[in-house]
C-alpha cells in the first residue's frame, strides 16, 4: 500500500481542480433538498373542476361553494351546459365536472335522493382517482350535514378517529427526503468515480499506472475513497440542509444514517466500478449505468411503493440497493427505528456491498 | 554495453481470435544496449510491447524481461521497468513537480531522494521555471522531454519508449535522442518503437516488424548491407512492399 | 448532399460498433415502459392489519372478522398494547392497527359515543389515507346494518345525494396510461439531449472536430449529420414504444397517429436542439453528461411525467412552462387517451416550436463565437 497514499493526493489534487466537480457536490444536494420537496409531492390539491348547475336552488348553490371552498379544489368556471365544460376539460383546464341534476332541491326534500354527477378525466389514475374520493366524501358530508340540520338523521353510533404514526400530519416531505439522498448519492457516488475510471481508460492514462508496480486494489481504492469521503459529506450536508430549510430532522439516530449510508456509498461505487471495468469508453459506461439507475429508482420504492408491485416484482426487488437504504431511511426519519429493527435492511445491504466490491477488483484488469 | 542479455523473447505469440498480432517472434536485447523495434503501422510492434510490459498475455511462447517471465511473473516485470506511451501519459492537470512526486512514490522512492532528483532533473533540462506548471500548458516538445524522464526517474533497467516522438519538428526529435543517449551511457537499456527510418540509425541494434512477424534483426549497418540499401529507408521499403498488413 | 450523406453514414457506423450500447439505446426505452405497467403500482392491498381490542364482545368480533375478511387486508391477529403495536410499526411489519375502546358494544347501543381508533403507517403519506380510507369503509358498511337494525333512519334516507361517477379515458385507473406519453418523453430526451452532446463534445475532445471543420463541408453540415441517427434512433424507439403499449399493454391511441407523429417530430426537433446547445457550451463528455444530468433531473419532477403538476407551488408551476417534455407530454397524453383533434393541442405544439426555435438560435450563436 506505498502507493496509496501518493495516489490518493493525485485524485484529491483532480478532483478540486476540475471546477465543475465541487460545484456539482453542493449544487445538488442543494437542489435535491431544497428545490424537490417543495414540488415532489403526491399529494393531490388545487385540482381544477367544472360545476353546472342546472337546478340554481339554494341548497345546489350551498353545494357549490362548498366544493369551491374545499382545499382540494379549485372552481375554475361554472358552465351553462356540458358542451361547455367538456371543452375545458379536453383543453386541460379542468380535471372535473360536477353536474347538479335539475330537480335537486325538490329531489332532496321529496323523494329517495338527488343525482350529482362527477365526470373525471382519468389519465392520471392517481390523481382521478384521489379526487374522485374526495368530491365524493365532499358531497355526501354535506347530505350529511342537511340531514342532521334537518333533524332526519341521528348522530353515528360510532365515531372512528385515524392516527397517523410517526407522521400525524402526513406531511410529505419527510418521506421523500430520505430518498431523495439516495438518489443524489447514487448519481455523484455511483456514477461519476466509474466515469472517471473509464475516462482514464479512454485517454490512455491508465495505462501508465497498469505498467507499474501499483496493485489493483491500491489502484480502486485510490479511485474510491475521494468520492467516499464526498458521499460522507453529502450525508451530512443534505441532512443539515433538510434541517435548516425544511425542519425534518430523524427521529432515529444520526449515527444510523451516516452507518447505513457509508455501506450504500460503498455499494453503489462497486457497481460502478464494475459497469466500467465493463466498457470502453465514457459514452458506454454512461448509457449502461444510466440504465441500471433508473431501473433502480423506478422500482426502489421512491416513486411508488413496493407494497403495490406483484409478487414476483417485489421478490425482483431484492436486488435493488436503493431499496434497503431508501426503507431504512425512512424509517431512521419517521418512526426512529432502531438498528436491531432495521437489521433486515442493513444485512443484504452488507451482503450486496461485499459482492459488489469483490465483483469490482476481479473484474479489473491490468493484465489481459 | 555488455553481453548480459536483459530481454529475451522466444515464439512471442499474441492472437486475438483468428487474427496473429505478433507470430513467434524471437530476439535478445543486451544491458545497456538502444534497441530500436521498428515496422509500419498495424505491424504488431505495440502488441509485442504490451507483453514485454506485463500488460497483456502471450497466446504462445514466451518472453522475460529483467529476468522475469512476463506471463506468470508480470508484477515482478513491472517493477524494473520504465514506460512512456504513446499518448504520454502525464496527467494533465498535475504540475510538472506533482507528476514526478507522485510516479517516484509510486515506485517506492524515499521521499528525500525524489526531492534531489526532481531538483536535479528539473536543472538538466532547463525546467525550473516550470516546476509549478500544469502540464497541459507545456508545449509538445517539452511534454516528450518530461515523459521520458518520468519514465526512467525511478532508476529502472529497461525503458520501454512506444512510439515516443510523435508529432515534434526534427530538432526536438534529435534533442529527446540526445536524452537517450544519455540513459543508454548510465547504463539503461532502451527498447523503442517507432516508424521513424532516420530514428532507427540512432540504435545499436533493429528489427523490423512485418505482418506480426520479425523479417529483419540486426545493427544498422547490417541491414543496409544485407538488404542493398544506402539508409534504413530503402532496407524497410524493400521488406514493406512485402507486407499484406498496415497502410 | 452526397457529402451530407457520406457524413451522415460515418456518424452511424460510430453508433453501430458499439452493439452495447445501442442494444440499451433500444432496449431501454421498453423496459422502461413495461416497468409503469407491470410493476409500477399505486394500488393499495394486503394491508397488514392487527387489532387491539380493549373491549372483547360480539361487535368487535364481528367488526374484526369482517376486516380480516375483506379483499384489502390480511389480517394479523391481536396485539396487547399500543407500545406492541409501534414496535410491529417500526419493524415494518404491520400497516395499520384497529383500536376497539372498552365497553364498546355497551357504548353503542347505550351512550352512541363508541369510538374506533385506526393507527395507520403515517410514515408512507399517500398509502396510509388509502388504508385508513378502505378500514373507514368496512366500519360504515357495519355501521349502516347496526343503524338499520336500530331503526333510526327507517327505509329511505331523506337528503340523501347518490354520486356517480364516471371516469373517463382510463376508466380502470391504469397507471401506465398515464405513464407511457411520459416515459416517451423522457426517452426522447435522453436520446436526443444526452446522447447527442455527448457525442458531439466527444468528437471535440478527441481532437478529430478540427479536421472536420476543415473539411470543404459546411460545419453545419458536420454537426447536423451528428444529429440524424440519434434522430432516427428515437423515432425507432418512439415506434416500438408505441407499439408496445397499444398491442402488450393496451394503451389507447385514441386520437389520431398524424398528430401525434408531427408532435412527436416537433418534440424531438426541440430536443436535438437543446442537445446541440449543450455541446456548445461545454468542452468536456463529463460536463455534457453532468448537465445533461441535471437537465434531467427537473424534467421528471416538473413534466407532470410522474408528479401532477397542479399540486405544485406555484412557482413551480411556472417554471414547468420551460421543460419542453411538459408540453409534449401534455399533448401527447390528450391525444392518445383522450383522442382530442389538433386544435387541443395548438399550445402545446406552438410552445414545443418556440422553444426549438429559441435553443436553435442560442446554439447557432454560441456555435459561431467558438469557431470565431
């Protein structure tokens, strides 16, 4: 290990000459963590409706600005007919149509019920989905409310109350910030220390190492330990920033993250490594490595959850790192698990770095 | 020069495929000796090299290098030698005193030593005002002269120079031959490729590469005689016309 | 044009000797389109319930055998207390936990102030208000038979509103119709932004750009000709992607194909551009790739690809107005589920070609001060 550590001065040296480098380090976490919270959130609101009422009675009217009124929603127009309104909704303006039958209030005092008709544009399944259920809950709360107004019905002989653990506000952001350091560790700490190797390999300049005494492990370790040691400051950095600018901060230890995530530093820079050892130049160790990323984001539990996917996906899953480190950090924030609890995760971690590294160092060659 | 024979290749083979880079190739190079390992382009010179370097496998045959077989005993190999590659590979971004801090603790030189020498160094050639440079801002000339003494500034036996003076004016070319010379006279053998005819008149031996195989072995003069010519220009043109390979 | 030709045809062969990586430039695309439909869910199911049952009478019996019954949830069995349950919670081993208080059947039937509490997961936002959704609906299905059987509201409910609810386009909520229009444009992007100024930096830095503009051929010329694979090479994967979906996965292409196409066209035209303007303004592959990156990484937040862009700040929301696969996305989810003719779609296609435009112009400006 002589060489060690004239290498390791050599990358540091590179590494901070290269302007855009350091750059990059801060800029990222500081887009990750400030810019994509504000706007990642799968929570549905402003949703834009359409309402025509044909009954223009008091109670329709009372309904009306109800939805109006609602949080979720937003009235973008209320339209004579449904012509008018299908347009809006074919142009994008609006998502929803309520459509207020015209015998409404006398339907309501007189006969068995009303018709509310609520049309929604379903592209987005999610999005229909959830605001379907909430115009829906909007609108049977209010026949609720002139029921009990009216004395006809009595109060529910059960209340049920939900409680949201570790989260009571269901509050967005601390279940993505977690993940959003993975993925910000996994482009900086997985792709650029591979790129840089290939890079070498493509200028030449890896040569001039494969012909002196430099062994291969002092070679990736030289190549590794600058970008670890820049991962390990951007789990600090990112979980300040969290702090400072969002007030999320882990309800486990802090010890926790750095552990969980200096294996997942490690792991993800050894596959790296071995998607270059792989390729010849920067443009084929990009594509190849981009692939694997968005494979690994998609199906990582960040967008959606892994609970969702079909079995067999989910057993697929098992060989995604993001998928351990992501479940662990957001347990360490949300519920403040503790190691024992979260030894699930951090073993086939371990496992996959182990593998991972090993894979690394035999796939690379100084002598073909 | 002495008659102690420092690499020794015999049947050095290299295919990839069905393709022979290098076809049983055989010779000795003596300490201290220039050996000047010429042939067109696509002839195999850089194969052959590779293998000499412990940088690639030979498919048959055999070679040792410092007394070191390069196919089982490459890292040994690497130890005792120097190389400048083609693209000569200094860092860029590395001042002219970092690269030479660096490749001297990379082969293991105490730390005074290396301190001496760059001073040294950086004095032969006129470089001390650019101790502090990038590389990247040296002209070509310079980068030539400045590779090659990375190259032997751990004090190896052999230096392997690919094709090391590509691309520079005659006179440039002439000056880096003189920085040969030099570590030939301090007792280093210098094994160089190159395409250069008038360059292989500076060595005491050649061969020619044609086709992956060696056709011509010997002193400058040799040849010329052997072959009729009046310049290794005529000696190389003659087996050239030969060749099926290379432009 | 012969020589345009012989350019272009040399930029292909680059392209076709490494198999790799066009393999993945082919193949890629579909898995990522497969991914939304087959693996990619939002469903909620086999929510992991407990119950703690402070009470232990024939309510909750019958409460609870209901729950386990239901579709949605697999049950597992009782805990004791609440600390239990946070420990099931933080293993990760439990979704939601139902609270009977005590006396329950007696507060029901006597006091009506029976209360069920429902411990949800909050740390997964989103499936935690569906699960918490789904168990408050087993309690008002129960609810309403206890009601009845009470006779408290007799036969019919008066005030009583029905809503029905029609779903349009995709009336079974299928996520990859919503996924593939933006996994199209993403590919695209790729493709055209990343790849193209990556390789037109790669050329710059290998030293071979100089030879070319030394070339009689025009240097638009030069650089164009770098642009006509990745070109193609997206409209191959925007046919199979198409294909794919409409054949494997049913996704509609209700509208029509010709304004699509040309959409599509105008999208890709945009994207070439922006890689081009890229390359203009970077010297090194690691650069052009970086930025690339981070070109990247707001498109999938700010398209609406995945995240509906109303639910944003509104900041945000302005800011989409500048990522181009907004637009196409926008567009191209009218056309394929909703089947709108073109003038639906005017906005989009005009800002698509306002932006190319714009990146064209910058990039022919920045094009020129470097040779200069």
């Amino acid at each position: 290990m002589k060489a060690l550590p004239y290498l390791l001065t050599k990358e540091y040296k590179q590494m901070f000459r290269n302007w855009l480098l350091p750059v990059v380090f801060i800029l990222l976490p500081i887009a990750m963590m400030n810019v994509v919270p504000r706007i990642a959130t799968q929570e549905v609101k402003n949703l834009n409706i359409a309402v025509i009422d044909c009954d223009h009675s008091t109670l329709s009217s009372r309904l009306t600005q109800k939805l109006q009124a609602s949080e979720f929603f937003n009235l973008y127009a209320t339209c004579p007919n449904y012509r008018t309104a299908y347009d809006l909704l074919q142009e994008g303006n609006v998502d929803f149509i309520v459509t207020i039958e015209n015998e409404f209030e006398h339907n309501l005092y007189r006969t068995s019920g009303a018709d509310v008709m609520v049309t929604v544009n379903a592209v987005n399944g999610m999005k229909g989905g959830l605001g379907n259920s909430y115009l829906t809950q909007i609108i049977m709360q209010y026949a609720q409310e002139l029921g009990y107004d009216n004395g006809a019905i009595a109060r529910r002989p059960v209340t049920v109350e939900p409680r949201y653990l570790f989260n009571a506000a269901l509050d967005y952001k601390p279940y993505m910030i977690p993940a959003l350091m993975a993925m910000t560790l996994i482009l900086l700490v997985g792709f650029l220390p591979a790129l840089n190797v290939v890079g070498e390999k493509e200028r030449g300049t890896i040569e001039q190492i494969n012909v002196t005494p430099v062994s291969r492990i002092e070679f990736i370790l030289s190549k590794m330990i600058p970008y670890w040691t820049v991962g390990i400051f951007i789990v600090g950095f990112s979980m300040l920033l969290a702090w400072k600018i969002h007030g999320v901060t882990p309800a486990g230890a802090i010890w926790m993250v750095f552990l969980f995530n200096i294996v997942y530093i490690f792991t993800i820079s050894s596959l790296g490594l071995t998607i270059s050892n792989y390729s010849d130049n920067m443009r084929q160790a990009a594509i190849v490595m981009f692939f694997f990323i968005v494979i690994f984001i998609l199906t990582s539990g960040l967008i959606s959850p892994i609970a969702s996917m079909p079995h067999w996906a989910q057993e697929a899953t098992r060989l995604n790192p993001l998928r351990y480190i992501i479940t662990a950090m957001r347990d360490i924030y949300l519920k403040g698990s503790t190691f024992f609890q979260l030894l699930s995760q951090f073993l086939p971690l371990c496992i996959y770095g182990v593998v991972a590294s090993v894979w690394a160092v035999i796939s690379f060659q100084k002598n073909s | 020069m002495t008659d102690e024979i420092v690499i020794k290749a015999e049947g050095l083979t290299k295919k990839f495929g069905s393709f022979t880079a290098t076809d049983h190739v055989t010779f000795e190079v003596r300490k201290g000796e220039i050996f000047g390992f010429l042939g067109a382009n696509g002839a195999g010179k850089t194969t052959a090299m590779r293998m000499l370097c412990g940088l690639s496998q030979p498919s048959e045959g055999k070679a040792t290098v410092a007394g070191y077989d390069v196919a089982t005993e490459y890292e040994q190999v690497k130890r005792h030698i120097g190389y400048m590659s083609q693209k000569f590979s200094l860092y860029d971004d590395l001042t002219v005193e970092e690269n030479l801090v660096l490749f001297g603790g990379i082969y293991g030189m105490p730390r005074n030593k290396v301190r001496d020498k760059i001073a040294e160094l950086l004095q032969e050639l006129g470089f001390e005002a650019e101790r502090k440079t990038m590389v990247k801002s040296l002209p070509l000339g310079w980068k030539q002269k400045l590779a090659f003494s990375l190259a032997i500034f751990h004090e190896p036996s052999i230096v392997f120079l690919d094709e090391p003076t590509g691309g520079v004016d005659p006179v440039t070319r002439r000056q880096f031959w003189e920085l040969i010379y030099k570590a030939a006279d301090n007792g280093i053998t210098v094994f160089v490729t190159t395409h250069y005819m008038d360059e292989a008149e500076y060595c005491d031996r050649v061969s020619i590469m044609v086709d992956g195989r060696i056709d011509a072995l010997g002193s400058p003069a040799q040849l010329k005689q052997q072959f009729h010519g009046n310049s290794m220009y005529d000696v190389f043109y003659a087996l050239a016309r030969t060749a099926k390979r290379g432009d | 044009m012969k020589q345009f030709l012989s350019f272009v045809r040399k930029e292909f062969i680059h392209i076709l000797r490494d198999p790799r990586s066009l393999l993945i430039l082919l193949v890629m695309p579909q898995i990522m389109v497969l991914l939304p439909g087959y693996v990619i869910k939002n469903e909620v199911k086999d929510i992991r319930v407990a119950v703690l049952d402070q009470s232990r009478d024939i309510y909750t019996e019958q409460l609870t055998q209901r729950l386990y019954a239901n579709e949605y949830f697999i049950g597992k069995g009782e805990v004791r207390t609440e600390e239990e349950a946070a420990e099931l919670f933080k293993k990760g081993e439990i979704d939601l936990v139902v609270v009977f208080g005590p006396e329950f059947a007696n507060r029901i039937i006597h006091s009506q102030d029976a209360s069920v509490q429902l411990l949800a997961d909050g740390s997964e936002p989103n499936q935690a208000s569906v699960r918490v959704a789904y168990a408050q609906q087993v309690v008002a299905g129960f609810q309403k038979e206890l009601a009845q059987q009470m006779a408290q509201t007799g036969t019919g409910q008066p005030f009583n509103i029905r809503v029905n609810s029609r779903m349009l386009y995709n009336p079974q909520q299928r996520s990859e119709v919503n996924f593939v229009p933006g996994v199209v444009g993403m590919v695209i992007l790729l493709i055209c932004c990343m790849m193209t100024s990556i390789a037109i930096v790669r050329e710059r830095e290998m030293g071979t750009m100089e030879i070319l503009l030394a070339s009689p051929l025009p240097s638009i010329d030069i650089v164009l000709a770098k642009l006509v694979p990745y070109m193609i090479i997206s409209l191959i994967d925007m046919a199979t992607i198409l294909c794919l979906s409409y054949f494997v996965m049913n996704v509609p292409m209700s509208g029509s194909l010709m304004v699509y196409v040309i959409t599509a066209v105008i999208y890709i035209f945009t994207s070439l551009m922006l890689g081009l303007l890229i390359s203009t303004v970077v010297n090194t592959q690691l650069a052009a790739m970086l930025i690339s990156l981070l070109l990247i990484v707001p498109t999938i937040y700010l398209s609406g690809m995945v995240f509906a862009v109303e639910s944003m700040p509104i900041a945000a929301q302005i800011a989409s107005n500048i990522v181009p696969a907004k637009w196409f996305i926008s567009a191209s989810r009218k056309i394929m589920v909703e089947g709108v003719s073109m003038e639906y779609v005017a906005t989009e296609i005009r800002a698509l070609a306002i932006e190319g435009l714009v990146f064209m112009l910058l990039a022919w400006r920045f094009f020129k001060t470097r040779l200069a």
